[in-house]
C-alpha cells in the first residue's frame, strides 16, 4: 500500500477516527470523489456506488467486455485468499489460462502481484522422496487489487449487478452485512504493514529488507518483516470487536516454532484493545498497538 493513497483519502475525507477512516477506505480507497462522511456507510455506498451503478460499471469494466473469464477471477480472488491456486480453482480455470489473465488484468491496472517469501523444497539427494501432500505442493504467489475500491466492488457489488440495476439493493445489504467486516480485515493489515515499513522502522532505526505477509504450505502471519541488521519481526492484525487476549499471542509464537524463527520483535494489531492478561505480559519483544495508534500515518508530510 502506497502511504499517499491513505493520507489523500484521510484528508480529502476527513473521517472522525481512524477506525471509521480504515472501514471507509476498504470501501472508497482510489474512488477519487470526496465523500461525507458523517453520513451512515449504507447511504454512502447507496449515492456513490449503487446509484450510479451503471456509469461505475461502464467506467471500470469496458476493457474487460464483459468476459466471464475476467470477472470470475476478479471476484475469485476479492472474496479468496488471493493465492494463484486458490484463484484458478474458484474461477475454475487453468494456470495455464490463469496465468494468461492475469497478465492481462496486470497491464490493465486492476491487480499487481505480491511474491511468495517460501523456498522451494531443498533434498538431501536427487532421489529423496517426501510425503505426497507436501511433494504436491505448489509455490504460490498471491494477488492484489490496485485500489480499495476495486477490490470491494469485485467482492460485493459485481456479484449482485443483476438486482442492483434493478434498483433492488436488498439482496446486497444482506451480503454486506454478513461479511464486511471480516472484508476489512485485509485492509486493516495492508495499513498495519505501512506502519511497520514507515513508522516503526524509523522508532527502532532500523532499514528493511523485506516486508509483508509471508505464507507456506502449513502457516500464515499476517506480517513478517526482515532488517538490513538481520532481525526478524512478525505481527498478528486483529480487526475484531472484542478485545484480543493472550491466546492470540501464543497462536502466533507457535507459528514462528513452525517456522523455525525466532522473532525478535512481536506486534499485536487490534482495532479494540486489549485484554487485562496481555495488557499486564511481560515479554521484551511485544509490542501492542491499537487502531488509533496508526493514526499517525495520516499526518501531513
């Protein structure tokens, strides 16, 4: 994520918080009109994106020609976990196909690709044979959306083009409703990795070598960043309504075992705090942020 894209909105928009500012960016991040944002989401979204729903649709899909090809990965990969595999398999499509739209929609502009960090099997001798799950496993990069916006309107407004252009936004609200919040999720950790990068790296003075999720055949984190110095920190990003306790901090020491890593600085993102037990742990590494915390990447340059 590009600091600038959230600082524009941030300023142009003016949110009261930096909750409702990372809620409303998931939705308008790269939708270039300001938007009121004292107004509830629903009546946001209705003016700005179902009403002209029409105009929006001609604007952001007329090279794609309406290709179901095209739209079926898009959406794949909005609502998925953005691996290559996963892509192919829910667009039900082929790498070899897969491979060919994606380069098309990466010259387009809708999607950039975010590298695997996991290195391939290493065998002791040329014969070695492993177990069949992990001697079919496949390196898989992952993709991302250009925009924000893109990547909401591909998860829950393509799918409902039917009912919406009859003006019937029912059957989209219900589909909202249900899932935006874990939607936003993502968004919140892109923004707590721009934190890392901008922010903690300067606090810590410290340069990175790498920054992201990092993601194998056994284990996910959210974020894991690699210094020039050699040290190694991993971060866990919680966009949940309830305060997150010491379990969540066990959960991602027991990824790093696997991993066979041993951080040296461990971040805790939450967008409601956190709860008496972790608020009192004491572990040199840990570091625990709220959502307001990353208010400071909004600050004026």
């Amino acid at each position: 994520m590009n600091r600038f894209l959230i600082h524009n909105f941030f300023h142009r928009n003016l949110p009261s918080d930096i909750e409702q500012c990372v809620e409303l960016f998931s939705i308008f991040g790269g939708y270039d009109e300001p938007i009121d944002t004292d107004t509830p989401i629903e009546s946001l979204i209705t003016h700005h994106i179902l009403k002209p729903f029409k105009s929006h649709r001609e604007h952001l899909l007329t090279l794609l020609n309406d290709d179901p090809l095209y739209l079926n990965l898009l959406h794949a990969i909005a609502i998925g976990d953005r691996r290559q595999g996963s892509a192919y398999r829910r667009a039900r499509i082929g790498k070899e196909r897969g491979n060919e739209a994606f380069d098309f929609l990466r010259a387009s502009g809708y999607l950039t690709l975010e590298r695997s960090r996991e290195m391939p099997l290493i065998r002791s001798h040329p014969k070695q044979r492993f177990k069949k799950e992990i001697e079919h496993h496949r390196i898989s990069h992952k993709f991302r959306f250009t925009t924000p916006f893109l990547r909401f309107w591909f998860a829950f407004v393509e799918p409902f083009s039917g009912s919406i252009r009859e003006e019937n936004y029912l059957p989209f609200f219900n589909h909202f409703h249900t899932h935006f919040n874990a939607f936003v999720g993502f968004t919140f950790e892109e923004v707590c990795d721009l934190y890392i990068r901008e922010i903690l790296t300067v606090k810590f003075g410290n340069e990175l070598l790498d920054s992201g999720s990092y993601w194998n055949r056994e284990v996910e984190i959210d974020l894991l960043s690699e210094t020039m110095e050699g040290d190694i920190w991993v971060g866990e990003c919680k966009w949940t309504n309830h305060k997150v306790n010491k379990k969540e901090f066990h959960k991602l020491e027991e990824k790093c075992t696997k991993l066979s890593i041993l951080p040296d600085k461990i971040f805790l993102f939450t967008k409601r705090g956190f709860s008496n037990e972790l608020n009192e742990m004491k572990d040199k590494r840990l570091y625990r942020f709220c959502a307001e915390d990353l208010s400071v990447l909004t600050d004026r340059f």
